[in-house]
C-alpha cells in the first residue's frame, strides 16, 4: 500500500505546507486561546520586557514545576491543541522510529514553556509541558492505527479546513491583545490589582508570582 502523502506522492507537498503553517501557529495559539491578554502585561508590572538574571537565579519562583497544579481547562486545550502536531508528524514521518517523534513534540513543547518564560509572558508550567506531549503521543498514535489512504484523505481535507480556522482566529485573537496592549501601555495611571490575582490564583501561591 503507497498511502498518498508518502514522499513522492503529489499530495505530499500538501501535507508539508499544511505541517508548517500549523507548527508555526502552535506557539501562538497555545499562549493566545487559553489565556487573557493581561499576559502581555507582566513585563510592565516587572517594568522590563524579559526575564532578569534575577528570575533565572530564582526560576521555581516564577514557574510552576508541581505536575499535580492542574487548570484542567488548560491542560485540555494543551492535550487537544498538539493532537494535530502528533498526527503531522506521523504523516510525515512514518517510517521513523516512534521515539524520534514523540521527542521532537517534546523538544517543541519545552522551547514553548521556555520561550515564555524568556519573554514573561504567559506562565512556564509543568502541567503545560506534560500536557502538550500527550497530545501529541496521541495524535501519533491515532495516526499509526489510521494510516490508510482513505483516511488520509479524510484528514487531509479537514486538516485545510482545520488550519483555516486557526489562522483566522489566531489573526483576530492577534489583532484583539495588540489593541488590549496598546491600550495598556498609552494607560499611566493603570495600577495593578493585587485583589484580582489573589483572587484568581490563592494568597500564598508564590511560585505564580506572575502567571496570566
């Protein structure tokens, strides 16, 4: 059996384009869709734009490195958001060894979490770590028990339609925090709520001393 997005196959370089631009959103859409635009606004708080020598000194201050403090909602939308990267992955790669995949989602999910750390925004979890190579296990998994080429098929056309949707959200979802940020910073005499985190995050909940 040559399923149709095996190398050689025309349909391949659709698969490929589709692979990237959904890798490319991944980043984006993980911080954007499950978090509120005040994430952006953490650097102000800490009047700098990116981590201090200070906060690497003191990482588990700022990130939470507990697997069992869950936001289950999150931790959802991690799971489902890699699901797709895990089956891309399996497309593309299916005569690779399964743990050079499984790695590979692994590697991306902990240059995200970094990245957000480095740049302050959002919050580095664990959980979040955890949560986005499960989904993508699982997309690779799901792939390797439907790799046939009716099914790829399937998933080829709801992967362009899939991938359309992200973008468009990811755009408006873009658009909406820029204005939400430009707001914020135009504003001096924004004062920082502490009530609303406390009552968002816990009194003592030190190591989240700036999560979104």
């Amino acid at each position: 059996m040559t399923v149709i997005t095996e190398k050689g196959q025309p349909l391949r370089w659709l698969l490929i384009v589709l692979s990237v631009i959904y890798f490319l959103l991944v980043p984006v859409w993980v911080i954007l869709f499950k978090s509120s635009p005040e994430i952006f606004y953490i650097g102000q708080w800490y009047g700098n734009g990116i981590a201090t020598p200070e906060m690497y000194r003191h990482f588990t201050d700022y990130a939470n490195l507990n697997p069992l403090w869950i936001f289950w909602d999150d931790m959802i939308l991690n799971v489902v958001a890699f699901i797709p990267f895990g089956i891309y992955l399996e497309l593309l790669f299916h005569d690779r060894r399964s743990w050079g995949k499984v790695l590979a989602v692994f590697l991306t999910s902990l240059a995200i979490e970094m990245t957000q750390f480095i740049l302050i925004i959002g919050r580095t979890d664990i959980v979040d770590l955890i949560a986005n190579t499960l989904g993508g296990v699982l997309g690779i998994i799901i792939m390797k028990l439907l790799y046939h080429d009716k099914i790829v098929k399937v998933i080829l056309v709801l992967a362009v339609i899939f991938t359309a949707v992200v973008m468009i959200n990811t755009g408006i979802d873009t658009y909406r925090n820029y204005i939400d940020v430009r707001d914020f910073y135009a504003d001096e005499d924004y004062v920082w709520d502490e009530s609303a985190y406390e009552d968002a995050y816990g009194e003592d909940s030190e190591e989240v001393q700036y999560q979104g």
